[in-house]
C-alpha cells in the first residue's frame, strides 16, 4: 500500500472537529427575551446520558466518512516494491560538449573541466550511454554513442583515457553553433534509434562572453533534449588583450594598438610593447596604459629602431596571458634595382633624377639601387641582376626598344620620361600612339600652363590619392610636354591627361610588365610635379607596381585558411611557430593549418614568406556570460539530477502510473457518501 | 371651581362637615341662627369643599414594559389603561396629566383640563419610543415640582426593581401631600414563570444574558418574585399608598372595575370614618 500525496493525510487532522463539538458543552439553542433577571440566578445546562449514546453511533460514523475523505485526497495505490532498484533506472545518451576554445587555457579551467567530467561519468549507470565531443570553432566527436547492442560498459574508462589527451586549442569559441548541432543530433538520434533513453546534454565550458551564441536565434531547442550547463569560472582575476590595428588607408603610418579589458577584469594598468621573442626580456620603459573594465583604448605604439626585428607585441598586467602576445611579421626592406638610361651623368637639379632619388631616399621599407647604363648591355636585362624598373630619359633605337619590349614581356617596367625624342622612342615601343609637335603650354591659347584632368584613380598609380583630401591635382601647373595621344581603338590607356585631352601619363601592358609613360617631366622647368605632394606617393606608387605589391603579409587568426599563391607550388613547405615543418601538396590552393598564434614561414620556390597568426580577438573577452542569455535564447536549461534523485523521480512517476491504474479514492469517496447519508438519515430521525 | 370630588377643604356644598365655634373675624353669613336661637351660642356652620380632581397619569415605558406573552405588551395594557382612566376623568371634567417615562422623562404633559387636551394625551401614549431602563426618580421630581396642588398620582410600572428606592421615591410623593395609587401591571408568564426548555434568558432593560434552567429554576424564581411583591405591598401600605396589581392576561375592564370599586369602597371607608370621628368629636 502506498500513498501518492502523504501531505493530505494532515487532513486527518480534520478528525478532531467532530470530536471537539461532540465533546463541548451544547450551548442552549433557545433565546428567550424576558423582562428582568433579577430574580433568576443561573444554573448549569444538564445533559442527558441518553443523547450521548445516541451521538456515539453519529460521531463514529462522521469520523469515518472524514477519515475516508482525507485518505482519498492522499490517493491511495496497492503496490509492491517500495523502492526502485538504481539498476532498474531508464538509460540516459548523456552527450559531453567539452570546450577546447583558447579561453580555456586560462589557469585553471582545465582542471575544473575534468572534474565535471569525471562526475558526470561517476554518476553515469550501467544502462546509460556517454559521448563526448569537443568544440571550438569547430566540432570533433571524440567518442560517439555506442549502437543498439553494442556494449557500453567501459564507456567512462575510454571517455577518461581520451580526456587526458586533450588540451585546449588557440581557436575561437561557437558555443551557439555546437549547441544547436549536438541538441538537434541528439534529438533526431533518440527518433531514428526508436530509443527510451532520455537524451541529455551536459555542457562544460567557461561560458565567456565572447562565445558567439547568434547561431541560437535561428535555432528551435527541442524540448525533449535538456542541457546541464557546467560553467567554469576561473582564478584569474584580470585579463586584456591587445591588437594591431591595421590603417588600410595608411599601411605604413605609425603602428597603433588596441588593448581590450574584459567586463569582469579586476587590473586597469597594462604595458604594451615591442619584443622579438619569447625570452627578450621586458621592456621596463613601457609606457602604462590604463584600460576600465569591460572598455578598450587605441593607443599609438610606434615601433623602435631596437626593435625592427620584433614580430611580436606583448602586453603585461593581466593574470591571464594566453591572449597577451599578438604577431606581427616585421617588415623586411626590400631590394628594388632601378635602371637609368641616358640621362646627364651629373645630378643636377634641374634633372629628373635627381627628384627621384629625394623621393626614394628616405623609404624604410624598401633599399632603391639605382644604376646608371648608356647602352642595352649596361641595362643587363636578363638574369638575377635584372632591374624591376627601367627610367628611360634618352632617345631609343629600334634594337634596344625590341629589348626593352622582350624585358617588359617577362615581367618588367620600361617608363619613357618626358624628352624632345620621346614621341621617336615610344613610336619604337608603342604601335598605337601618334605624337604632334613638341608644345610649349604656354604657346597655346592664352593660358600658360596645362593642368591633369580625367584622372584614373581606380589605378595602383593613383589609388593612394583617391580620398577627396589629395585627389586635387589642379595647383600642378605643366608648361611643357610631349603631345601624344592613343590612336582610336588603341590599347595604351591613358591614366592621367591634360586639359585639352593630350595624354599626360600613358599606360600599355606588355607581356607580363608594363610601360608606363610621362609626357610632362617633373622637374620645375617643365611642371610643378615635383615640388608638389603627390610626387613621392606617386613614385612610391610606381615603384610599388613595378615590384609587384606583394609587401603586405596576410594576418589571419587561428583556424583560418591561408590563400597560398597561384604561382608554382611544388616543393611548398610551411614551418610553423612550434618548429614542426608541414608539406603542402601540390594542388593545395590554401594552407589550413594554422592551429596555434605565431609567425609562420612559407618556403616557396625558393622564396620564404611569412605570415602571422593570432588568436580570434573575441577569445579575449572572458567575463563569464550571463546563463539567463543563453536561457532567453531558447536553451532549456536543467539542474542536474544524482542518481538517487532519479530514482526517486522514477519511483514517483510510476506510482503515480499505478495509482492513475488504481483509482482507489473513487471508491473510498463512494463509500464517504455513502456513510454521510447515513449519518444524515440517523441524525435527522427525531430521538 | 366646582367638581364632583370631595376635598380636604371647607367651602360651599350641600355636604355638612362639622360645626366650629365662633371666634371674632369669622363669617358671619355662615353662623348658624338656629343653633343660635335655641341655645344663645355662637357657632359657625361648615360644609365640605367639593373640588375638581387634579390627576397624574405616570406610565413607565421601560423596557421590561416591552415584555408581554399575552399578545401585547405590558406597555401596550398599561397605556390603555392610562388612556381609559384619562378619558374617564376628562368625562367627568377633571384635569388629567400625563407623564411617560423610562430612565429619564419621555413625554411630560401637566395636568390641565380644557378641550383638546386628551387628544394630547392619547397622541402622547399613541408614541411609545423603546425605552431602557426603569428610574422613577426623575417623574416623580417632575410631578412634584410642577404639581403645586395636590392631587392623585397613578403610576402605572412593573416596579420591577429595587423596592428601597421605589418606597423613597414614592416617599416623597407621598409627603407632597399627594395621593398616589400605583398600579403594578405584570404578565402572566412573570408571575407564574411557566417556561420549561432551558434557555439562554436575555434581560430586555440590562441586555445581560444568563443561561437558565427553568425547571431547576423556577421555585427560587417564584418565592423572590413573591418577596418582591410582598415587600412592594409593605412598602405601600407604610406609607398609605393604595396598590393594585394588573396582570396583562386580565380583561381590563375587569381591571379598572376592580380599580373604581376598591376606591368608592376605600371612599366610604374615608368618609365613615370621618364621619365617626366627628361624632366622637361632637358627643365629646
């Protein structure tokens, strides 16, 4: 016999009612108004031993119809086992989602991670069913639940060994995404299986803010799968994280950094700067920066001479320093050879030579040789001593235009400079282009000068001066220039013109390279080019096209693919940050590798690359997340039940199975009618 | 002023009294020239006063008076038999006054004969306002200061209360030279206490409620109600005041045929034994 809901047997309390007005004195019913008591005195009510008797039979009769009452209220059920064996529980398919993410790393949180673990697997039963699988940026079934039949004992011990060998990743965290997968296949797993185990997710993770839950709003929780959130919370107290920024208008302007204070950092002080490796020692002259929780600045680092080399940017202050390094790949000066033909062999400074070496003079970034040849021989075209770029100031010949041409075809520059035999040279090099007379601007009409106008911008050469802050070319006067002009249909374009429509810089493709030719020169008897701001950018411009744009490095964070090249891959090997050397197949078109922060180096053809990694910037923002969000967001969320809270909830379901069977208060209420009908009949009989 | 009541005083009537012997300054129209004649003696001939009765009617309208088993209350009896007695003496044209009272004075009307003052006074017992408790002294302070003549005072009340204030305050009605008849008008039920079911007995004047057993009751009942009675009747008789009890079960014609019949049988007695002490008087 076992009862549903004890709590109504208090009603039996209700039993000393009856008895309490069956054993109070009855109070008189009659009131009787009389003019005056001064001649009564009270006296006691007397009860007769006959009504007493009679009320006997009634209040037995009251008291079992309540009694009746209160016990069918606690719904009363016939069973035959008290308890529930722990063996006889339903088997769960407990899935662990582990995270992997970089935050992890942070002190402490492994260890804590696999003591969850380890309890969920202690509290696991012999008909329950363990998987346990890892997620970052990515998903990994470690262990999968086994099939119908197959034997799950040991389960634990395996999910255990595996355990061990994991370690947190550097990747970024998609909780939202490894919810909503794991829940979707768990749900859809218990309906193709036709299984009675209960699905359950158990989720052990820091639960940082920078987790990505978006993949949630699109996602509709099934309801029969509940997850038990574990999060972990860390000892360390403060953690910032620092960034380069990258000025994509500027890429060569001063380095600047942004350091990120988590929400729940308990430092504001941070130091920032330049180191080149691991074991450099800490530079003491850091400037502080002071950062407010959950806030970040920008400051300028400006990279010191000492430090061309460094690759790295270290940031102290923190107690967590997974995310205190970022990887720059120091910038590597570049050798260009410029060859000049024809020309005065002394600088002078009418010449334009000599405002190209002022305007090369002073570039970090790239070493300019600059080589002076009178014949074709002394250009030396072919081999490792090629130059990228030819300056052409003197007149060609047809021979060495077909040199030049050949030089162009295989990938090199030829710029034809403003000279009275310009229009004859490029006549060698160009099929497409008709050349007038040599104009004095100021000859012409009653202006003296000519200014650009039709300006490509979308061009490399012009691209740095697009903004509308430099694109005004109208304060550079030209008082002289070569009048040349593309034949209808021709394939020379023109980059920049004059006013009245001559060109003023000529473009042609040729092979792989390019002629790029100036019909004005710089210098200030013929143009105000040179001693205006455009110049430098200009040539930087030139220079840039000519050695082919490749001075920016990728930056890329952990797990993002790496475009390699289009250029010959064979032999292409990537050493990465720990040392470890990776061969990358020959029809690879990209280079997935990238697990940890670092610099890694591209040995291709020959030639070393280097490109940095880091770590997703959301990763640094490790102040715990709210679990109400992920609630809001259709998550629903479990407390965690022992093993003996199971079984008393599986003993409560099944009683409540048996006694819905039963129905016994039916009749126990049937038979309290039945008793309060005939109490009724017995009190109302006259005594 | 002429009416069909003897009075204490001398005056004009055809009524004989006594003679008196003359003294020097006395009427001489009323010497007796006969007497005179025969006996050549001086004596004045005097002759009862006839006067109109001055009468007080006092109804207690308390709230025992609100007890009644009969079908009325003893205030509805009482007021009746107030308002029968006013229309008597109106008829035979003597001055009525009325006055209701509970524990203060309800309705106060002075005693007066002249048209329409009875319809004054069955308006005045026609409202009955619910009473409380029963004080006499208040009424009877009243009919003494503003009765200045003396005159019959009825008080028509249950006296149910304590008889050493009733004999005081009647008392001093008394000493005013007033003649007073107190008629006691009681239920039958409070006579005889004829209840058998227990009950919870509420006091109607105090509202005080006592759980009583009649039947255990009932004997220590009637012998207080008789020592009441008893010790009301010795306090009348003390102090010559003339009690008639009323129960309410009685016709009250009956009643007030007793009532009259006790008085013109108390009247003769008077007037015999006035008579008798004047013949003691004169053969002396």
């Amino acid at each position: 016999m076992g009862i549903l809901t004890p709590l109504y047997l208090a009603g039996l309390a209700a039993l000393s009612l009856p008895l309490v007005l069956h054993l109070i004195r009855r109070t008189p019913r009659g009131r009787q108004m009389f003019s005056s008591l001064m001649f009564l005195s009270p006296s006691p009510p007397r009860l007769t031993r006959r009504s007493r008797l009679d009320h006997l039979l009634l209040l037995t009769l009251r008291l079992t119809a309540l009694a009746l009452l209160a016990f069918a209220f606690a719904r009363p059920f016939l069973r035959e086992a008290a308890v529930l064996p722990l063996a006889e529980l339903p088997g769960r398919r407990v899935a662990i989602l582990l995270d992997t993410s970089a935050s992890m790393r942070r002190e402490g949180l492994w260890e804590q991670a696999a003591a969850k673990i380890e309890e969920t697997l202690a509290d696991l039963g012999p008909a329950d069913d363990v998987s346990l699988i890892t997620f970052d940026d990515r998903r990994r079934t470690v262990i999968d639940f086994s099939d119908d039949g197959e034997s799950r004992a040991g389960k634990a011990d395996l999910v255990r060994g595996q355990l061990r060998e994991l370690k947190p990743s550097w990747r970024a965290t998609r909780l939202g995404e490894a919810l909503a997968a794991v829940a979707a296949e768990l749900d859809t797993q218990a309906d193709v299986r036709q299984s009675s185990a209960e699905p359950q997710l158990i989720v052990v993770s820091d639960f940082a803010r920078g987790c990505q839950t978006e993949a949630l709003q699109a996602f509709r929780w099934p309801e029969r799968v509940p997850a038990v959130l574990h999060a972990l919370a860390s000892r360390a107290a403060s953690n910032a994280g620092v960034r380069l920024l990258v000025d994509l208008e500027a890429p060569t302007a001063e380095p600047r950094v942004r350091v990120t204070n988590a929400a729940d950092s308990a430092a504001e002080q941070f130091f920032v700067h330049w180191r080149r490796s691991e074991r450099q020692n800490e530079d003491s002259a850091a400037p502080a920066i002071y950062v407010p929780a959950g806030q970040s600045r920008v400051v300028r680092l400006p990279r010191p001479e000492t430090a061309a080399a460094a690759d790295r940017i270290a940031l102290r202050g923190d107690d967590a320093d997974f995310d205190n390094t970022f990887y720059v790949v120091p910038p590597r000066p570049r050798e260009l050879t410029v060859a000049w033909l024809g020309g005065n062999e002394a600088v002078t400074a009418e010449s334009p030579r000599y405002f190209f070496e002022l305007a090369v003079a002073d570039d970090t970034q790239r070493k300019i040789n600059l080589r002076q040849a009178k014949t074709a021989a002394d250009l030396r075209l072919n081999g490792a001593e090629a130059p990228a770029i030819v300056m052409v100031e003197s007149a060609l010949d047809q021979p060495l235009a077909d040199a030049l041409k050949v030089y162009a075809e295989a990938g090199g520059m030829v710029v034809p400079l403003a000279t009275d035999e310009l229009a004859a040279s490029v006549a060698h090099l160009l099929d497409d282009v008709q050349a007038g007379e040599p104009t004095v601007a100021a000859q012409d009409g009653k202006r003296s000068y000519q200014m650009l106008s039709d300006i490509d911008f979308a061009h490399p050469l012009f691209a740095a001066l697009a903004n509308p802050r430099y694109s005004d070319f109208t304060k550079i006067h030209f008082w002289r220039y070569q009048p040349l002009r593309p034949k209808p249909g021709a394939s020379t374009r023109v980059l920049a013109g004059f006013d009245n429509g001559d060109a003023a810089i000529l473009e042609r493709l040729i092979g792989r390279g390019r002629l790029v030719a100036f019909t004005s020169g710089w210098q200030p008897d013929e143009s105000q080019l040179a001693l205006s701001s455009k110049f430098v950018p200009l040539i930087q411009s030139l220079l840039d096209l000519a050695a082919g744009g490749e001075d920016q490095s990728p930056a890329l964070t952990v797990g993002e693919p790496l475009s390699l090249p289009r250029a010959s891959r064979k032999n292409a090997v990537v050493e990465k940050p720990d040392g470890s050397r990776v061969s990358i197949p020959a029809d690879a078109i990209t280079f997935a590798d990238t697990d940890m922060p670092g610099i890694y180096r591209l040995y291709l053809d020959g030639e070393e690359r280097s490109f940095a990694v880091n770590l997703a910037a959301a990763e640094s923002d490790t102040a715990p997340l709210e679990l109400d969000t992920l609630e809001q967001l259709g998550v629903r969320m479990f407390s965690p039940l022992t093993r003996a809270q199971r079984a008393e909830q599986a003993r409560q379901q099944r009683d409540t199975e048996l006694e819905s069977r039963q129905h016994l208060w039916r009749w126990l209420i049937v038979a309290a009618i039945g008793l309060l009908i005939l109490e009724t009949c017995l009190a109302g009989r006259p005594a | 002023m002429s009416g069909s009541h003897r009075s204490p005083y001398h005056g004009f009537s055809v009524e004989f009294s006594e003679y008196r012997q003359y003294s020097d300054g006395d009427d001489l129209r009323y010497l007796d020239w006969r007497l005179l004649a025969r006996s050549d003696r001086y004596y004045i001939k005097r002759f009862e006063d006839e006067t109109n009765l001055r009468c007080h009617l006092l109804v207690d309208l308390s709230r025992s008076m609100s007890f009644g088993t009969t079908g009325y209350s003893k205030a509805d009896y009482a007021k009746t038999a107030a308002a029968t007695l006013a229309y008597f003496l109106s008829v035979q044209r003597d001055a009525v006054g009325l006055t209701t009272f509970d524990d203060k004075i309800v309705e106060h009307l002075p005693a007066r004969y002249r048209p329409g003052h009875i319809h004054r006074v069955m308006l005045a017992l026609e409202r009955s306002p619910d009473g409380s408790a029963t004080d006499l002294a208040p009424p009877l302070e009243q009919i003494a200061k503003t009765a200045s003549k003396r005159g019959l005072v009825v008080l028509l009340s249950d006296l149910l209360a304590p008889v050493d204030a009733l004999e005081t305050q009647l008392g001093y009605l008394r000493s005013r030279g007033h003649e007073v008849v107190v008629m006691r008008v009681l239920d039958p039920a409070e006579v005889e206490f004829r209840y058998d079911q227990p009950a919870q007995f509420h006091d109607l004047e105090s509202g005080r409620e006592l759980y009583v057993d009649p039947q255990a009751a009932r004997a220590e009942y009637l012998r207080r109600f008789a020592e009441h009675a008893e010790a009301i009747v010795r306090a009348c008789h003390r102090l010559g005041i003339d009690q008639f009890p009323l129960t309410t079960d009685r016709p009250l014609e009956l009643a007030l045929f007793d009532f009259l019949h006790a008085r013109l049988r108390r009247g003769r007695q008077t007037l015999r034994r006035r008579r008798a002490a004047t013949r003691a008087k004169g053969g002396g």
